[in-house]
C-alpha cells in the first residue's frame, strides 16, 4: 500500500519575521533587566546625596550637590525620579542654600541642577516653579561669577519656554533689566548666546514691556546686531520685532529713534548674510511700516532701504521673496505720495514677475500689495496699475485667497468706483477682467461673499446682473 506523505510547506518569510521577533524581544529584555539594575543601584546612592546636601559639613554639601548634578544631567530614562527629591525637601534645601551660601561652586553646581531639571517634562518644571526658583535665580543674576550669572539666566530661559504661564511668571519677576545690565558687559560667544536666546524666549509672546524698558534694550541690542554669528544677529532682529510687534505707534517710535534701520540695511547689503538672517531683518523693517503714516514715511526715506528689498525680489529664496512682499505690502498701504514712491522704483517691475510665480503663497504677498495701493491710491495711480496689467495680475489670483477672498472683493470695488471716470477703453478692460470673477462668486456657499459680488454687479454693471 503507498501512503502519500503530506508535507508542510516552509514560508521562509514568516520564519525571518518570527526570528527577528524573538530576537527583538529577548533584547528588550536584557534591557529591561540592566535598566532596573541600575535604578536599583541608584536607591543607594539617592539617600547619600540627600543625606550630603541636608548636612552642616561644606564639603559634603559640595561633594552632593556635584553628585547630584551628575545624576540630573544623566539620560531621563536612566535618573531617578524627582518626586524622591522633592517629598525629602532637597529642593527646598538646594533653593535656599543658592539664596544664602555665596560660594561660587556650589551656585554654579546648582543652577546646573535646576537648569537640568527645568528643560525636562512639564510637571517638573512647574514643580521647581512653584517651589521658588524664578525668584532665586534672578538674585543669582547679580552674583560675581559670570558662569552662575548665565547658567541662571539659561535656567530662567528655559522655564520662559515650558508654556505662557511660566513665561508670564519669569516676565512679572522683573527679569529684562538684570538681563539688560548683562548685554553691556563683554561676553563670551556662550555667554551671548545663551542671554539672547533667553530674550526670546522671554519676549516672543505678551505681556509686552513699557517703553524705558524697550528703549534700553534696543539700545543695548543694536551692537549685537554686528555680531559674527548669524545666529546670535538672526535672534537679536526677531527680539526687536517681539518689542514692536504689538503695533503700539510708542513701541515702534522708540526702536526707530534707536536708528536701528542703519544696522538692517547693512545686514541686507552684505551678500553673505544668510537667508534666516534676511528674513530676520525683513521682519523688523515691515513691522516698522506697521505704525502711522510718518513712521512708515521714515523708514521709506532711509537711506538705501528701497534699493535693498530691490535686491531681495532678485533671484531669491521663496521664503526670503515672500518676507519682502510682506514689508512692501505694508509700504503700500500707506498714503498716495508712499504709494508714488513704489510706483516710481524699479522693483515695482519686479512684482509682475512674481504675480505669475508658481508659489500660490507668494502670489498671495504679491496680490497684497497691489490690493492695499488701490485702498488709498489716486484716481491715477490706480489707472496707472490698470493699464500696466497689475489689476489684471490681481484678479487673476483670486483663487489663491480662499477664505480672505473678501480683500478682493474690497479691491474690485475701489478700482470700479474710482474708474467709472475714465476711458471706455480702461472701463472695458476693467471688466473684461473682473466681470467673470464677480460672477462666479455669486454663487459662493458663504452668503456674505455672494451679496458682495451681486451688489458690485448691480452698481457697477446692472445690465449684466443675471435673473434670481
């Protein structure tokens, strides 16, 4: 009798996946295994360090306290918890020997510590917060060693950076002058690096400071603004911008009276300026253009500062190209003699280029501009726009906007009112161009857009309003 024998078919695939699952598996368990010895053998040593830093003995307190900063600065996964510290009241006792010990070893061992255990998760961050550090920590901004200085300062700046609560608490505890006081004297590159980052940290988000304090600060700020690290230049120019960002007339008032613009340009005009420092400096300009009418006229008049974002429309980044739209757009929206000013200057030739770029967001910038010079330009201006294809350029982007298609709507309807006086020939482009759009948006989902675009067409063109 023959017996067929059945035989297993071997998928070599699924015998991989099975083997590197195995394989995974024992490895996470030989970590595992290390990682609760360690934490075991940690036990020990934490009760020695509270031990150390609760005793009466300097150098056992300075033996635990560098201990202790060695454990912080280790992997998170790896340190022990800071509740052990906490429920035993090292905190406490570490924040307090920082107040009243002045030795300069263990202040800067212990703002190692607390600037370790602040750039960790939030709940420990807060922990310390609550326990007192800002307030010690902006004693130690006056203590003699230049390191503790700045270890606190990182600390602070850390702190700034875990959420608007923390960064409003490290503003209200008076910071910004003591920072100020440390800007004036000679630094290190670590030094300033650390000092101004903390600044923005401090000033990215409100509260704002008063004016005395943003006087001194500018004032103080404007020589980094000719540093050799582009990143230390780049964050000075957005601390600027955070100090006028509001809009506030008095804010851009004192940051202009400062001459900072001389600076600005001279970053713009160096060629080897990188593109994040640019931006950085466009910002600041274009915020400037934000105040009244005289402000931005002063910023116009600067020296050179036209002819420089006539060099930014030139062969440029996207990025850096759409930052310089957005200062132009500012310009633009300023009276009819600034509005001349753009109209006159060459990089006016520019912007056609761009309206046709395929970056919709940057078509977008360009749009801006045109639309803001149509809200107060002159029956001439406009007419000007017109026949040199800008309007047309415009309408043309309508799709790009979206959500803020009413900006061109609001556009459609000053270039119509102000043309209604001019040649047929300029009437009948005007709506060659602009007809069509209005109409399809009468039938936009959103009811204010559509009785936007019928009432345009009833004023404008009722012979074209089609039956409801």
């Amino acid at each position: 009798v023959r017996v067929r024998v059945l035989c297993r078919r071997i998928e070599p695939q699924k015998l991989r996946d099975e083997r590197n699952f195995d394989r995974n598996e024992v490895r996470q368990t030989i970590r595992d295994r290390k990682l609760q010895r360690k934490r075991s053998s940690l036990k020990g040593e934490v009760y020695d360090l509270i031990s150390g830093l609760m005793s009466r003995d300097a150098d056992l307190i300075l033996r635990s306290v560098t201990e202790f900063r060695l454990m912080v600065s280790s992997d998170v996964e790896t340190r022990p918890s800071l509740a052990h510290f906490i429920k035993s009241g090292v905190i406490t006792r570490l924040l307090h020997l920082l107040r009243c010990w002045p030795n300069n070893q263990f202040q800067r061992e212990g703002t190692t510590i607390l600037t370790n255990i602040v750039c960790g998760v939030p709940e420990e961050t807060h922990t310390i917060v609550n326990s007192g550090a800002i307030t010690v920590l902006v004693s130690l901004l006056e203590a003699q060693d230049e390191n503790v200085r700045v270890q606190s300062i990182w600390a602070l700046g850390n702190i700034a950076g875990d959420c608007q609560r923390c960064r409003q608490l490290v503003f209200e505890h008076g910071v910004l002058e003591p920072i100020t006081r440390q800007l004036e004297a000679s630094m290190s590159y670590l030094a300033r690096d650390t000092v101004t980052w903390t600044l923005w940290n401090i000033l990215r988000d409100p509260p704002r400071p008063f004016i005395p304090v943003i006087n001194s600060l500018v004032s103080v700020l404007k020589p980094y603004l000719r540093d050799l690290s582009e990143g230390i230049v780049s964050r000075v120019c957005w601390i600027i911008f955070y100090l006028c960002a509001d809009g506030q007339i008095s804010s851009i008032q004192s940051v202009i009276d400062c001459n900072i613009l001389a600076e600005l340009v001279t970053i713009l005009e160096d060629r080897s300026s990188s593109t994040t420092t640019c931006i950085s400096a466009l910002r600041v300009i274009g915020t400037l253009t934000c105040g009244s009418d005289q402000q931005t006229q002063t910023v116009m008049d600067f020296p050179g500062l036209l002819d420089c974002l006539f060099l930014m429309l030139d062969n440029q980044p996207p990025d850096l190209l759409k930052e310089t739209s957005w200062a132009m757009s500012n310009m633009a929206a300023g009276t009819p003699d600034q509005i001349q000013q753009i109209l006159n200057h060459p990089m006016l030739s520019r912007l056609m280029t761009l309206a046709q770029s395929d970056d919709a967001a940057l078509r977008k910038e360009v749009g801006w501009i045109i639309k803001n010079m149509t809200e107060r330009g002159t029956c001439d201006q406009i007419s000007f726009l017109i026949s040199h294809g800008y309007i047309e350029a415009l309408f043309k982007m309508w799709n790009d906007y979206g959500s803020t298609e009413t900006i061109l709507i609001e556009a459609a309807c000053s270039v119509l009112h102000i043309c209604q006086a001019k040649t047929n020939s300029i009437r009948f482009k005007l709506k060659s161009w602009c007809l069509d759009e209005l109409k399809k948006r009468m039938d936009s989902p959103t009811e204010e857009i559509s009785k936007q675009c019928r009432d345009l067409i009833q004023k404008f063109y009722p012979e074209e309003l089609p039956p409801e």
